[in-house]
C-alpha cells in the first residue's frame, strides 16, 4: 500500500549509499535503469539497498534491477557497516536505528509517505537534489506530468471500489484516489463511510457490492478461486489491479495511471 511501513533504507556512496524505501519515493532510479543511477554525479553509486525491495510479495521496484545492489537489513548496523556518504530513509524506519545513525553522524534524509501526485514530485525533486540527479529528477517528473495528461478525460466519472483482498481500501486524501479521479474514476470508498485508508469486511462487500471492483486477481489466486468472489463475478465486473502498483509512488505512477486507463475504456 502506499503508506506499507515496511520501509527500510537505500546507502549511496559518493561512492553514495541510498534507500530503496517502500514509499513513493524508492524508484527515482528507474528511468536510469541500464546506466548509471546517479550518472549526474559521475563518482557517486548506490552501496546498499533495501532486502524488501528484493523481496517479490513486497517490491515495486524490477528485481532485475534491485538484484544488482547488495540488499541491507532494518539495523543501523548493517547500514553502517557499508560507511554511507549518505542514507536516504523513510519515516517508517525503526525510531531506534534512525537514532542510532544520528549519533554517529551518517547524514540521514528522512521521507514521509506523499499523498499527491505534487507531493510525490516534491520528493523526487527533493532526492534528485541530494544525490547530484537533478536532471533525472526532472526527467522523471516530465514523464509523470505526461501521463497524468495521458490519463485525463472528460467523460462522467464511472465509480469503482479498489479494494485489497485483506479488506484494506484506499479512500479521499490518498495518492491512489488521486490518480483514479485523474483517470476518470470515481473511488466508491466513500460509498462505504470508510476512511483514508480503512478496512471493508468481506460481508460488507457482498451485502452491497460496487459496480465494479478493482483487486489483485494475478498474483494472488484467491481473487479468483473464493467462492464469494467467483459468484460475484457474476453481476459485477472484476479487474485486475495488481498490489505492487500501490506500494510506492514515483515511477509507479506512471504504469498505475495506464492501468487505471485500461480499465475505464474496458466496458464497466
């Protein structure tokens, strides 16, 4: 999801060590896959990234690339022990290994979780500056502007419910909201009386079912195999939205948008 508190570090030496950080922040490196990361700054390189975004069931980031670096684990130890120029961390790290950082003086750049597309840009403007990427920064943040264009429409919003199958639903003031709405989807969450992020039982959803529901049908078979949700399969319309398009934002906003295109030119 896209506050997953999961998130750990990316250490990037000058030689830079950097966080790949499950927040919408630990994929500013993407475009540049295929070359230097950190190509603007000619002697910096990523040191250490984060085990979780090695971990297929947890990242957003492409294994191909992540299983290029050295995956740390969660303990200022492990961080240190690679004596980083710089540690890019999420506000989710562990109280006591942020300040066991701290006091040994490794510079630390904390990241929240953005809950818009221009906080989102924020951050990758923000990491681009601490890194010597600048350039990158922008590039990716042109890409972001084209498919927010891309996406946009002026056809009445069609209402959709997104929901993980452990219940959990993204509603008003999160990013994911805000890239259904640029789509031309209305986020049914509301519909509910449901929260930011908030938990929509099973029974719930059977005793009122949206019009169409998006939820992770590929890599979790159990979207398709639950009784419950082969009979509903029946009268509402089902897509496929894969988990791994709401761990992060940054790049991912740009194949979350194409997704949520698809699926409100497919006949809801």
């Amino acid at each position: 999801m896209w506050n997953d508190p999961r998130a750990a570090c990316l250490v990037v030496h000058r030689p830079c060590l950097t966080r790949a950080c499950q927040t919408e922040t630990d994929r500013l490196h993407e475009p540049l896959r295929g070359r230097d990361p950190l190509r603007d700054r000619p002697h910096a390189h990523i040191a250490g990234i984060s085990h979780y975004s090695q971990d297929p069931t947890a990242t957003s980031t492409p294994l191909a690339w992540a299983r290029r670096y050295p995956a740390i684990g969660d303990t200022a130890e492990a961080v240190v022990a690679l004596q980083p120029d710089l540690v890019i961390a999420s506000i989710h790290t562990a109280r006591a290994t942020r300040l066991a950082l701290e006091r040994l003086g490794v510079p630390l750049l904390l990241m929240g979780v953005p809950n818009s597309i221009a906080a989102s840009k924020q951050q990758i403007a923000e990491i681009g500056t601490a890194i010597g990427a600048e350039a990158a920064a922008a590039r990716l943040n042109a890409r972001i502007n084209a498919a927010v264009a891309q996406a946009r429409t002026n056809a009445a919003p069609v209402p959709v419910l997104l929901r993980q199958l452990s219940g959990l639903v993204p509603g008003r003031g999160t990013l994911v909201d805000e890239l259904m709405r640029t789509a031309g989807l209305r986020n049914a969450s509301a519909d509910y009386g449901l929260n930011t992020w908030d938990i929509l039982p099973l029974e719930y959803l059977v005793a009122r079912p949206p019009r169409a529901l998006l939820t992770d049908t590929t890599s979790d078979p159990r979207a398709t195999r639950h009784p419950v949700f082969r009979r509903m399969a029946a009268h509402i319309v089902i897509r496929d939205y894969p988990d791994k398009l709401l761990r992060c934002g940054g790049p991912t906003i740009i194949p979350a948008l194409a997704r949520l295109q698809e699926i409100r030119d497919t006949r809801l």
